[in-house]
C-alpha cells in the first residue's frame, strides 16, 4: 500500500505476483471486515480500495488471488498492507501583546494534534511567506521582522509536523501584535506667582490615551506622582502653597496603555514666585502757607518703577505712576494748602506683583503751618527824643517772632 497519508486520501493498493499469470482477481479484507474484490488486477500496478477516501489507518488482508488458471486462498508471500492516516496539525497562533513603542515581538504556535516540532509558515500584513523551523509547541519564537515597530497580523498558511503539512482550516490561524505609541507631551506650569500661590502645572499630550500618571520631581527631589491627569487641564503640586522658585521635572507619564521614562517633548516647567514690593512712604513737611508737596516711596524689595495707590486724609483713591523708589512725586491735590496724612493702599511693581497691606511705612503727613500774621504799632510821639518802643501784634503764628 502507499502508506502513510495525511488526513484521508484516495489510497493505493499493489499486488505484486512472483508466480501466476495475470491479470489477477484480488479478494481482500479491509480491518477484517467484509469481502472486497478487485477484478483485473495487473502485477505491480495500483488500484483503488474499496473504501475511499481512505480517512482512517486501515490494514488490508488478502483472502485469495485467481490468476488466468488457479487461485490461491493462503500462504502469501506478503498477505497484508496497511495504509497509516496520520492526522494533519492543527493549532492556533498566539502572540504576545500589545507592545509599548516598539518591541521584538513572541509569536507562538499551540498544537493541539500533531507531532513537533513544526515548521510553521505565515504571512506579516499579508506580505511574503515568512518561515520559522524547528518550533515547539507553547514556546515562543521571534517573527521574521524584529523589532516590532507598528501593529502587525500574523497569518498562518501552512504547519507542518514529523508527517503531515496543514495549509488550512487551522484553530487559530491569525494573531496580531499590537504596537500603541508611548505617551508623549508637554508639562508646563502657571508662573509667575506673586508672594506664593496654590501653584498649577498641566501635562498637555500630544500622543496617548488620557487619563495620565505623572510622576515628577520638584526641584530634583522624591518622586512626586499626580493620578487622573488630564491633558491640558491643571493639577496642583505636591507642594503648595508654592513660595519659592520652583523647577518641575518630568520622571514618567503612563497613560492607558504605556509608560514613557525620557524624551519628553517639554520635560520641565518653572514657577517662578517674584516676591511683593515693600517699602514706605514718606513727605516733605512742613509746609508754610502752602506748596506744591512732595512725596517719595522708597522700596526694600521690588522692582519699579512702581505704580502707587494711595488716598489723602482717607478720601478716594488716588494713583502715581511710574514712581521710581526714592524719588519724590507730586501729590494729587497740589498745592497743599491744608495738613494732609497719605495713607498706601497699593504698590504694584514693573512684575505686576501688588502689595495691599503691611507696608513697612504705610502713611506719611504734610504739615501746612500758618503764615504769622499781626500788626505793628509804637509808643508815640517823643518829646526831644526817646528811646522809642515798637511793638508786633500777632493775630496768627506762634512766637517769640523775629
């Protein structure tokens, strides 16, 4: 017989004669089953069994061969064949993923029949016929094209074992390694922040699946980590309230599916924190009668010029700008004709940093002091001479007068 076959065939049968003259009629026996007959049968020249497609591994026993003069019931030379089916491989094609970014990609072929191991040939996105030997069921082997940089479907077009090859109807004939993009974007921050604020820093991606984990560090410090980020929307600092300059530093960002540890688009973001003008405000003073007055802001922190806020005996508010620290301004009434107390009530510096309260000289006066005023008159009149006598009359003004 022509043993084996894979799966099922047509099957072949041969009786070769060392005696006899043909052509033979062969009676066989199939697993010892009924009587089958074969009429016509030449020397060494196949013919088709009974039963076929044969499907399954089948022994053939010879009952008797006529020749043209006698037959033979027994005592064969060689009395049975069989023909072996082996079963064709079957499986599914597995792989590992998703990958992050790119990788070198696990494909692996699980057979459920056959006899390993296999050669296993496939198809990358439908491309050329891609072949790996030697493979072993359950374990992983790379694919042709390594590393994996973009989704790729993995397509089987044939298995074959120790025996057989399979080209279709496979278990699992497709697997597709899926490559999703690392996240990638931008961290920046609210800056700057006057005296100290809540602080506010936004991841913006650019690439990725929100919501986001950012880990960062602070001025190069512990890992400081934000869950539930969303792109382009604020989150506060580990640190807050934020009183001094600080440098954010991206470490990660995890998205739904991958984490990125470097080559962020922008990895820092600074808060700068420019601290409130402070200073005092002071006047010339005294006036006598009235003048036009002059008062002077003199800053210990801050960068002017500085716009200054101010009112005059507690009235409405009254503005001076482009004040510069130790230079004195006219006031907004002028002249001073009356003693008047300026009270601060803001100072802004060049960073747009304003102080409201807590100046450290919040308030400075002008005096107005009267001009004397009086009338003189003298002892009169002398006979021959005298000494004489004058005498000033003050109606306003605080003497002794000169």
């Amino acid at each position: 017989a022509v043993s084996p076959l894979c799966g099922s065939g047509a099957g072949q049968l041969t009786f070769t004669a060392s005696i006899g003259t043909g052509p033979y009629t062969v009676v066989y026996k199939e697993n010892g089953g009924a009587d089958r007959t074969a009429t016509g049968v030449v020397s060494g020249t196949a013919f088709a069994p009974f039963t076929t497609p044969v499907t399954a591994s089948t022994t053939y026993t010879l009952v008797s061969v006529t020749d043209a003069n006698c037959i033979r019931n027994t005592g064969f030379t060689g009395g049975t064949a069989t023909i072996t089916v082996n079963p064709l491989p079957q499986g599914s094609l597995t792989a590992v993923s998703p990958l992050c970014g790119s990788g070198t990609g696990q494909l692996t072929f699980t057979a459920s029949i056959g006899t390993g191991p296999y050669t296993v040939v496939y198809k990358e996105n439908g491309g050329a016929d891609r072949t790996a030997t030697g493979v072993v069921s359950g374990t992983a082997f790379a694919p042709f094209t390594t590393p994996v940089t973009a989704s790729t479907t993995y397509t089987l077009v044939s298995v074959t074992d120790a025996n057989c090859v399979r080209n279709t109807g496979f278990t699992g004939g497709t697997a597709t390694i899926t490559v999703n993009p690392l996240p990638q974007g931008s961290l920046s921050a609210v800056s700057p922040l006057c005296g100290s604020g809540a602080g506010q820093l936004t991841f913006t991606a650019s690439i990725g699946t929100g919501p986001y984990t950012v880990v960062y560090k602070e001025n190069g410090g512990a890992d400081r980590t934000a869950t539930g980020v969303v792109s382009g929307t604020a989150f506060a600092p580990f640190t807050s309230p934020v009183t001094a300059f600080t440098t954010y530093t991206l470490v990660s960002v995890t998205d739904a599916n991958c984490i990125r540890n470097s080559g962020f688009t922008g990895g820092t973001a600074t808060i700068t924190v420019n601290p409130l003008p402070q200073g005092s405000l002071s006047a010339v003073s005294p006036l006598c009668g009235s003048g036009a007055g002059q008062l002077t802001f003199t800053a210990s922190i801050g960068t002017g010029p500085y716009t200054v806020v101010y009112k005059e005996n507690g009235g409405a508010d009254r503005t001076a700008t482009g004040v510069v620290s130790g230079t004195a301004f006219t006031p907004f009434t002028t002249p001073v004709t009356a003693s008047t107390t300026y009270t601060l009530v803001s100072v802004t510096g060049s960073n747009s940093c304003i102080r409201n309260a807590s100046f450290t000289g919040g308030s400075a006066t002008i005096t107005v002091n009267p001009l004397p005023q009086g009338s003189l008159t003298a002892v009169s009149p002398l006979c021959g001479s005298g000494a004489g006598q004058l005498t000033f009359t003050a109606s306003i003004g605080t003497g002794p007068y000169t």
